[in-house]
C-alpha cells in the first residue's frame, strides 16, 4: 500500500462583515462579506457566488452553529426585536444548559457587540455538548433576536441540554483531616464538596474540560467510606489524567481534603437467573397429519484478519492521505473529535463500533470523520481533520475486502492538536535581540526561568521544536493586558499551552527576578482578572492582570523546548515549553530526551521555519504508546512511571529517546 505524507489543510472559510448597513438596531440578513488572513474564532457558514477573486456579497449563517447545509442561502430571515438575556431564556424556557440546533424557527445570535450575551461550554458532567449564556458588556457580546427563516434553516432552535451517561467509574481516595468524613456530610455539605471538585480538576490538575467527569452535585457522587467516593468519567483516558495529577501536581485539594490516589473501577456485571416450574395436567384426543419441510443453509465464512492486513495498517501511521490499497484489503481511518456525541464516543476503541459507523468526510463542524478505500477505490481519499475543533484521535485498520471480521485498531496519530505559540511570537535572545518564534535557531540562548538557579532569570538553550506547523489553521487564545507603562499588550496561545498564572502581586517596584507563587494553567483556563507574570526591558519580572479574553486563528505556529527548567518568555509573559496534558511537570518528565539532548537531526543551528512539519518524532511515538495502550484496554501506571522518571533526573541521569521509548511499556499492564 503506497501512502502519502500529506496532512489536511482545512479550508473551512469564515466570513467577516464589512460595511453593509443595518436597520433598527437588528443585524442585516444580507451583509456584504470578505475573507480575512486569520479567521474569525465564532464558526459562520458561507456560500461564495462565484469562484473569482472578489467575493461577492454572501448570505451569514447562524453565528453559533457551522451549518451542516452550508450551501443555503438566508435571505429571507424574518428577525423580532432584541432580547435581553432573562427575556431570551425565558422566552426559550430553558434554565442552565442548553442545546443549539440549526432550525427554520429559533434565533439569530449577532456577535462582536459591545454588551448583551456570552456563551461558553457547560461544565456539568455529561454537558460537553451544551452551551450556557451568561451577561456580558466586554465589548466581545452576542446580541439576540427571534427568528423566522421560511426558506431554510437559518436559525437556532434552543433547548434543554441531555446530558450524556457516563458509564467508566472511578475511585477517589481523600484525606479530609481537617474536614468532616465523607459519611458524614449531608446532601447540601456533598453539593458544595462536589462544587469544590469540579473546581480543583480546572485549578490544580489543569484540566479543561471539566464536563467530562461527574461528580458535581450529591446526585453523582457515590460515598463508600468516610475517605472514598465513587464517581464517573468519559473514560479510561480521563482516569488516567487525574492519576497523573496526583503523581505531579504540586496540590490536589479541595473542600479540606487531599487526593492521595485515583483508581478505575472494573464494571461488575451481576446475571440472575430465574427458574419457573410449571406442573400441567392435560387430557386431549387429537389427529395430527404432519407435513415434514427440509430447509438447506449454506454458511460462507469470509477471511478473518491477518497478520498482512495488520501489517498494512501499521503502514499508515501518522498519514492522511490513502493512495492506494493492496489488492484484496480495504481500510478504514477515522477521526474523533475530543468531543463526540454518545453514540460515537467508542468508535476508536471498540472495534465493532470502528467497522459498523457510517463513513462519513464532511468539511462542516462533525463528531467524526471517516473513510474507507480499497485496491478498486482509484483516487486520492483525504481525512478530513480541521472541522473537529484542533483535537482529535486518529486511529486505523484494514481487513480483506468484503470481510466482517472485526480487525485491531491501531492509532496512527496521537490525540492530535497544536499545542503552541504563533510565527510571529517574539522571544528575548542573551543578546538582547528579539526574534519571531519562526526565525529562532536550535542552540539559541533564551530568555528563561532556570530551575537550577532557584527559579530566577537567566538564559537557557534552545534545544528543539515540539510542534511546527506552516500552513495549519488552529484556533488561538488572546489574554490581554495593560503593562507597567500602560500599554495595551496581548499574549497569543493556542488553549492547551500551559501558561503561568501568578498567585500573588509583584510590583514594578520589587525588581524582582524569581518566579511568585503561583501555578502553570492552559491558556483556555484563564479568566478575567488572572495575573501574568511579565518580564521588563530593565532585568526584572512583575505581575500584569488580565483585563480581557478574545480568540482568533492562526495557520503558522511553534512549539519551542529550551533546557533547565523548560521554560521561556513569548512576547515577554512566563510560559512552560509543554502543553496538553494533566500536568506541564509531567509532560516535562516525560519529554526529557528532547530537552536533555541536542536534536540529533540536525547538525547546524536550525530556525524553526526550516523545521519539518508536525510532533517531533520521539513526541508522536511516545504519545503513541500511551493512547495505543488505552485503545487496547491497557492501564498506564503514570505514578509510577513519573515517579521513577523524576528519580533518575534527581540523580542525573540523561535519558536517550529510545531509553525513554523502551521504559514506557514496563508501565503498562
């Protein structure tokens, strides 16, 4: 099977509004439309007249939801008046959660206002799906109208969210010493130890979804003794994050009490079986004529899989594209957003659920991809992956044409994602010079935090790039600020880049060059009146408060790994060099052959614009091994393995890539 190395580039356009009129105070139904660089973070469906150059005025869809039918045109909006927000929610008759579909009857949400409504994911467990609306007046605000579309589905239906069923169970072992025992809490003194949970997984394991695991309120927390509770999550992967958060957080605490370990907890299946005897006493005189009608079936067993369908399927590793199959096999790829809906959410771990889902390659907003080709196939069959929100998980198989056999899944990309800063991203060099993330050179001295120094200022070694990405469209968090200087500043991440969130003020006055207090957090964890920490032109660092949150897109970024510590300044705000998962100590253990050695690809310095595109290898086959392990049913013992890691940097040791690679499977069972 031949296979190119292509990855999609998704050309999902957004349209921007120029300058078209509205009238009394309503969004025009027709705006005339260009299309920017870097898109517009709200998803807005559009239909181009034409394919010249010049854009003709173009119809917007609804401003939340990307539309499945994005050929539609919406012309003939009907809009009422604008609605406040208690208006809005009581005219829908929704509380909390809701959910948006496209509809022909609803409402038209008009961003980019100065005050009216905001909208942001649930966080109750089983509420990914759903979105909650709240106040706003931060000049980045919806604005609401009812809607009547009597051509199409140019509206948004809203209703009550249904939150999904989570069915991996999880336990919580917690030392309340300085609280009451967990037996001995009420239904209201469970509620607010579940409200403090959900807080510590976004604060102290930096998770950012926090809605993928219950345990909210009484009703989702099982108490077993005075220092267990039970509770449930999306699955497998999910336990594993709090676990790597108990091995490597600096505090898991909540409500008086202390994670000290996180378990899964098998699913019991209990059979009961009935026995019913029946005694019946009957006398009857019957003539029977019997007619005896023989039936032949005929049973075709197809090939099952076999080691050279495997075999072709680990071909596939890291590729998107599928140019050809061998003769006699068919594959299948899919992609699964980080998000799914219930009914898709096991289709890269269950193979019955893989082989049976419908195929399915659209460019509109999806809980899957996926597609299938065999030797009879004859063209190019991209996976589309840019639709699903910048995370997803890729995984492959094949079996011969025709079969039902239910083949292995092997995941052929990582949970993928683009953990990083953007091109244009500067970083302060020992010379002083500043240079655009694009243009930065392995062997460069950076500007840092050194562990080995007691966390203060210092310059470290340019030693790789995790991630780089050319021409890649990925959505972007913006935390603004104001400087010492007054200056209005902004720091550009992607959401999962873990940032530094300062516990306390420090003052331009203190000239300090150490770190505060403080924790790393991803960048889409931050909220209005969170502090940076800044570096100053003068030699020292302090503290600035986020004033406000915006996104964007970009389509060119990088992901820099210095020595010492792994940290660096971009656009001179403190950050890690690590993204992702639960924990940036732990991404930093276990990433410490690419930040402990030159990268041995290259022989010379090399900017990051010369880098290859995509994970640094020993990244992608790292995370590989981990997500193939939970694919397979496996448990990674990331205590343990974190433990042993941290033991042999305490001592010295340098790990080789490989070194690394081989230790990861003896801590998986």
């Amino acid at each position: 099977m031949l296979l190119s190395i292509a990855h999609l580039h998704a050309h999902a356009w957004h349209a921007r509004p120029t300058a078209c009129p509205t009238t009394h105070n309503k969004p025009p139904a027709i705006v005339c439309c260009s299309f920017p660089k870097n898109k517009a973070s709200t998803k807005t469906a559009v239909r181009s007249s034409a394919r010249s150059s010049w854009l003709a005025c173009v119809v917007v869809a609804t401003a939340l939801l990307l539309a499945a039918n994005a050929g539609t045109s919406h012309a003939a909006l009907d809009l009422g008046d604008e609605l406040t927000l208690t208006e809005f929610l009581n005219d829908a008759g929704v509380d909390g959660c809701v959910k948006l579909t496209a509809s022909s009857t609803g409402y038209y949400f008009h961003n980019g206002q100065e005050a009216g409504l905001s909208r942001s994911r649930c966080s109750t467990g089983g509420t990914c799906q759903c979105r909650q609306f709240e106040a706003c007046d931060n000049g980045d605000c919806l604005k609401v109208y009812p809607c009547n579309d009597t051509e199409s589905t140019g509206c948004v239906a809203v209703s009550n969210c249904t939150q999904t069923v989570f069915d991996t169970t999880f336990e919580v072992t917690v030392d309340c010493s300085r609280g009451d025992p967990l037996d001995e809490r009420d239904e209201e003194g469970l509620d607010f130890f579940g409200m403090r949970w959900k807080q510590a997984l976004a604060e102290d394991c930096g998770i950012g979804r926090v809605c993928r695991y219950n345990g909210d309120t009484a009703a989702t927390i099982d108490v077993v003794n005075a220092t267990v509770f039970r509770t449930t999550t999306l699955n497998s992967e999910h336990v594993d994050a709090l676990r790597a958060c108990v091995a490597t957080a600096a505090s898991f605490r909540f409500n008086f009490c202390t994670v000290t370990s996180v378990t899964e907890v098998p699913v019991t299946t209990t059979t009961t079986t009935t026995t019913t005897t029946t005694t019946t006493t009957t006398t009857t005189t019957t003539t029977t004529t019997t007619t005896t009608t023989t039936t032949t079936t005929t049973t075709t067993t197809l090939p099952d899989c076999t080691y050279d369908c495997e075999s072709t399927v680990n071909a596939c590793i890291g590729k998107f594209t599928v140019t050809g199959v061998d003769t006699g096999n068919t594959i299948r790829c899919v992609a699964l957003s980080s998000s799914p809906a219930a009914m898709y959410e096991n289709i890269t771990t269950s193979e019955e659920d893989f082989w049976g889902v419908a195929l399915n390659n659209a460019d509109y907003d999806s809980d899957y991809n996926a597609i299938e080709a065999d030797a009879e196939t004859g063209v190019d069959i991209t996976l589309r992956t840019g639709n699903q929100g910048g995370t997803f998980t890729h995984v492959c198989s094949a079996r011969p044409t025709n079969s039902s056999g239910l083949c292995p899944l092997v995941v052929t990309d990582p949970p993928s994602t683009a953990p990083c800063f953007p091109g244009w991203a500067e970083i302060i060099l020992e010379s002083g010079e500043r240079v655009q993330l694009r243009d930065l050179k392995t062997g460069d001295r950076v500007l840092c935090l050194s562990a080995s120094n007691g966390n203060s200022l210092a310059y470290c070694d340019m030693k790789t790039f995790i991630n780089v990405q050319h021409n890649k469209t990925s959505p972007f968090v913006e935390l603004h600020y104001t400087d010492k200087d007054g200056n209005a500043s902004v720091l550009t991440s992607t959401p999962d880049h873990f940032i530094f969130r300062a516990g306390e003020d420090v003052d331009v006055s203190n000239a300090s060059t150490t770190k505060p207090a403080g924790d790393f957090i991803f960048a889409e964890n931050f909220v209005v009146g969170d502090r940076l920490m800044r570096y100053d032109d003068a030699g020292f660092v302090y503290t600035v408060v986020i004033t406000s949150i915006t996104e964007t897109t970009d389509n060119e970024f990088y992901s820099p790994v210095t020595n010492d510590g792994s940290t660096l300044f971009v656009d001179d705000v403190f950050a890690s060099s690590f993204a992702f998962l639960a924990s940036a100590e732990a991404l930093r253990k276990l990433n410490a052959p690419i930040w402990q050695n030159d990268d041995a690809r290259f022989s010379v310095p090399t900017a990051g614009k010369d880098f290859p595109v995509g994970l640094h290898p020993f990244v992608a086959e790292r995370a590989r091994l981990i997500v193939q392990a939970n694919v397979s049913g496996q448990t990674v013992d990331f205590g343990g393995l974190l433990g042993y890691i941290g033991q042999q940097l305490a001592q010295g040791h340098i790990f080789s890539e490989q070194e690394m690679l081989d230790l990861i499977p003896t801590y998986i069972s």
